[in-house]
C-alpha cells in the first residue's frame, strides 16, 4: 500500500486508493488534459475536484504541490525508481504519461520532438489567447467599455486558428495518422471556445474545416467524452 502521509494535499484531499495515480483538477480546458489522457492510457486514477471558483487551488495543501496555485496536478505512487512523484503543468504530465506508458508519442526521436513542439504550441499560443478571448467575451471582460483588447485577442486567435488549420490540412491529427499528446493538450481549448466560451462567430470558426473535422473527430473518442466530463463540479 502507498503511503502519500508525507504529500500535505492528501490531507484536504485523502486517497481512498493510494496506489493510483491521484489527481487534483477541475474540467477546465486545462484540467481535461489530464483526465483525457488518463482515460486513453487507461491507467488506474482518482480524481479529486479541486474547485478553483472557491480558490481552493490557493490553499495551503494544493500549493504545496503547485506552488503557482493552478490545476492540474497529480501525484503518481508509482513514479521513476518506484517512489512516489508530484507533477504539476499539464504539458509536463502530458509527457510523463506518455513516457510512463509509451503511448501518444513516437519513439521516433524526430517525430517526438516535432509533436512535443505542437503541445507548446499550445501552452504558449492557444491556451492564453482563447483564454482571454473567454475573458473579455463571457466573463467580467465584457463589461469593459473599451472593446480592443477584446478585439486583439479575438484576432489573434483567429490567427493561430489558421495555423493549426493549416497544419491539420490532408491529416487526421496533428501528428498525421497518429493521435498523439498534441491532440490530447489542444482538443478541450478548441471545444471551449465555440461552446463554453460563445466564441464560435466571433472568431469565424466555421471557416476553418480542418479544425472543425478534427474536433469533431476527437470527440468521437470514448476517452474524451469522459475526460471532458472528469472531475466536475456536477
């Protein structure tokens, strides 16, 4: 039996199976990273709903495994040399499972790297230009007088809607014919956009095809439709 008495976060959030892999997130686009690809590898979890509009990713128990107080993070029982490893950043735990499993990345030194660069692509790019888009479009942004930064962001994300347009022309998935970790990190944000975030016109989705067959695709997997769903707040 793992013993996780030495992770101050187990004591607000308790194991009820310490040997699986702990998970502390809400399904947030960031979030649903993890719950996907914990779905697809099919490796043992348990989630825990930490809910982020009660601050309660600010408490004292989750900074001490995220120090920058954002979900997701996880707590593998079973990390590298067996001992127990605290991960947070969703594109790192994207990896660590990946490698932990050998799934939804190519052993392929080229091909690993070329999709590990689409998951930053998504760190660094979409994730906080949809991110504000959801901001200023839906939330307290959009009492703001002053529409242009509202503007800038819908631009820019139109922009690197294209992008990942371009780069999803003639392929299944970001990677070609394999659905990798670069999908699993950018399917939830492109879903929030055109429905929890009510930016489908706004950014003129429909004129990007390639994303729209690739979205639809993804959540045709079983895996998804439950990560997207894991944990939440009901």
């Amino acid at each position: 039996m793992s013993d996780l008495s030495r992770f101050p976060i187990a004591s607000r959030w308790p194991a009820q199976h310490p040997d699986r892999i702990q998970l502390y997130s809400l399904n947030t686009p960031n979030g649903v990273k993890a719950s996907i690809m914990l779905e697809e590898t099919g490796l043992p979890y348990e989630p825990h709903l930490v809910d982020i509009t009660r601050n309660e990713s600010h408490t004292p128990e989750f900074l001490s495994l995220n120090p920058n107080g954002k979900i997701p993070a996880i707590i593998d029982p079973d990390g590298p040399r067996g001992e127990p490893l605290a991960l947070f950043e969703s594109g790192a735990i994207l990896m660590y499972l990946a490698d932990k499993t050998g799934k939804f990345i190519s052993t392929d030194p080229a091909q690993r790297w070329h999709t590990i660069q689409w998951v930053f692509f998504q760190m660094a790019s979409i994730g906080p230009m949809f991110g504000q888009v959801g901001f200023f479009n839906k939330f307290a942004g959009k009492e703001y007088a002053d529409k242009r930064p509202l503007q800038r962001y819908v631009d820019e994300s139109r922009r690197l809607l294209g992008v990942l347009n371009g780069r999803l022309d003639g392929r299944d998935w970001i990677m070609g014919d394999d659905y990798s970790i670069a999908d699993i990190a950018t399917v939830g944000w492109v879903n929030n956009l055109i429905t929890f975030y009510e930016a489908r016109e706004l950014v003129g989705y429909d004129a990007f095809a390639s994303v729209g067959r690739w979205l639809n695709r993804a959540l045709e997997r079983p895996a998804v439709q439950r990560g997207l769903k894991i944990p939440s707040r009901g």
